[in-house]
C-alpha cells in the first residue's frame, strides 16, 4: 500500500527558517484560558500606538469611540486619513487577527499606514471583543457594526461609500468574509471587495493543510483548534456552526463581493482558503488566488524583507487599486 504522506507539511521556503527559529520558541505557552490573557498584555506590549507610528508621516490620526452592535458596548477605532486630498476617497475597513482570542487593531497600523500612503484611501481600523470571554456571534458582529457606522458617516469621513473594501489577516480574514456574508444577507452596506489575507475560515480542521502543521510554524494546528475552541465552545466541529463564524460552512456564496485570497503553501489554512475562492467561482463569483510558494502564515508581518513579501504586497496594491478604480 502506498505510503500515508497527509501530514507531511509543505516545506518553508529556506529563506524562512532563521525568521521561524527567532519567532516560534519551543517554550512559548499554548493557548489556554490560563495562558490568553498574558499572552495578550505580551502581543499589546509589542506594538505602539498608532500616532507613534505614523510619526511626521502626512496622514492623520484619529481615535474614535463609536457604537457596537444593539445591546453591545461601544466599539473603538483608529481611523488614518491623507492629509493632502480632493474630494470623497476609498475607504479600507480593517479587522486584525490573533485566532479570535488575541491580537489588537495596533497591530495592523504599520500595514494599513503602507496603503493609505500609497493609495490615498482612509483606513477604518476596528477593536472587537475577544473569545473566550465574547464567543460567537460578539467578534462578528462587532466587526459588522463597525462597517455600517463607517458608511453611514462616509461623508464625515471624506469616503466614497460605492467604494469601500473589508479586509484582514488570519482572523480578521475570516471575520471579514463573514462580515462580506452579513452584508449580502442583511442587505447591508454595499462593499467594493474583501481583501482576505490567509483568512481563518473553517472550524472542521480536516483539511490534509489543517494536518500538516502540529507544532510547526507561526501559527500551528495545535494554536488553530484552540482558536475555533474559544470562539466556538463545544459547537466546534458539529453541524451547528454558523457562517458567519465559519465562513467555510456559507452553502451559498453567490452575490459577493470580488474576493482577493491570499495564503501560503506552508501554512494550516492554504487548503480551506484555495477552496473558498474555488466556490466562489462555482457560484460565477469574482475572486483572486494567490498561494505563495513555501510561506509561513502571516509571512508579510515575520518576513517583510522576504522577497515573496514584496511580491504579495504589489500583488495586493494592484488588486486594490483595480477594484476601487485608483489611478496609477
């Protein structure tokens, strides 16, 4: 009989591999309950505020308070907008990742500052509540709350409503798909795009990608299943998930948004995310795919002087700038 090989991993590009022994240390805790709230004081230590970074930068910056979703608390976001600029502009509306129990919206300023330099967009840059303390359907629905007031006070913003794009990394990849589905379902606010960046979209973890990574990598399998935990509860893995929690689970994915996917060969959720753009076509959707040979999850923030990162990014630049018609 032929050998079993579904869990032997994609190997990293060798490129990686001094980065992924500087980030994954042996002794880093797991993700418990115990562990989580550490873990976060740790990642929020590592990443200043947003004016910090933009610096003498021509974009301003502005923290708002605005309201959650009916019953919710209030939610807050960083908002980045161009100094110099005429007329309404595109807007970016971002939700950070961490697996939904980690991770803050200051960890995307360097990213999002990148683009509204280069692009001339506002970005919308949003904090949810956190599993496991806010389980299904709290991230969600924050995140959606946070698209609607940016739309509905585009012209406060100075942004054109037509022409805004939802977008995020690994949890916020997948809280954005599942923003994109309330969207359509709620006849909500119209979006230009999704922008899914390695996006964490299916709870099952029985894809052979899902397998391959046990104890290997930036993000593990191990660090996956205590995500979709926390979010979950024991609904994890049964019939009873929602979409817009899983976005993998949607049966339906007609009438979205145009859809940029983009993952790495080496990484947990390559096998989830090439299928969710293969639905996308199957329903004659609009998606773009990209799998970057040999990259680790989240390679553009552990690795941005990675030549492949330079070759995501302009891929990225250019997607955007198609779908929200900017000029070169």
């Amino acid at each position: 009989m032929p050998e079993d090989t579904t869990t032997t991993p994609v190997p990293f590009d060798p490129a990686l591999l001094p980065v992924l022994a500087q980030v994954t240390q042996p002794d880093a805790p797991p993700f418990t309950p115990e562990t989580i709230p550490e873990l976060r004081r740790a990642m929020a230590a590592q990443f200043p505020p947003a004016a910090e970074v933009v610096g003498d930068a021509p974009v301003d910056v502005e923290e708002r308070t605005i309201p959650g979703p009916e019953g919710a608390p209030d939610l807050t976001v960083t908002i980045l907008s161009p100094r110099e600029r005429t007329g309404a502009v595109p807007a970016l509306y971002n939700i950070h990742g961490g697996g939904m129990m980690v991770g803050c919206r200051a960890m995307d300023t360097p990213r999002l500052l990148a683009l509204v330099l280069e692009l001339g967009v506002v970005a919308v840059n949003v904090e949810y509540r956190l599993a496991p303390e806010h389980p299904h359907p709290a991230p969600v629905e924050d995140c959606y709350a946070g698209l609607v007031w940016t739309v509905g006070h585009a012209a406060e913003l100075g942004v054109d409503p037509e022409r805004v794009v939802v977008m995020g990394g690994s949890a916020g990849g997948g809280l954005s798909a599942g923003v994109a589905l309330l969207a359509r379902d709620r006849g909500g606010p119209h979006l230009a795009g999704q922008l899914l960046l390695c996006p964490m979209i299916d709870d099952t973890n029985t894809t052979v990608a899902s397998r391959q990574y046990r104890g290997l990598g930036t993000w593990t399998t191990e660090a996956n299943e205590a995500g979709w935990r926390s979010l979950l509860g024991d609904a994890a893995g049964t019939d009873a998930v929602s979409p817009y929690a899983a976005p993998a689970r949607a049966t339906d994915l007609s009438g979205l948004p145009p859809a940029f996917v983009e993952v790495g060969s080496a990484e947990p959720f390559r096998d989830e995310d090439v299928r969710y753009a293969l639905r996308i076509w199957a329903t004659g959707g609009e998606a773009e795919l990209h799998v970057w040979s040999g990259a680790c999850h989240g390679f553009d923030i552990y690795a941005p002087g990675w030549p492949v990162t330079a070759d995501a990014l302009a891929t990225r630049s250019s997607w955007l700038r198609r779908i929200l018609e900017i000029a070169r």
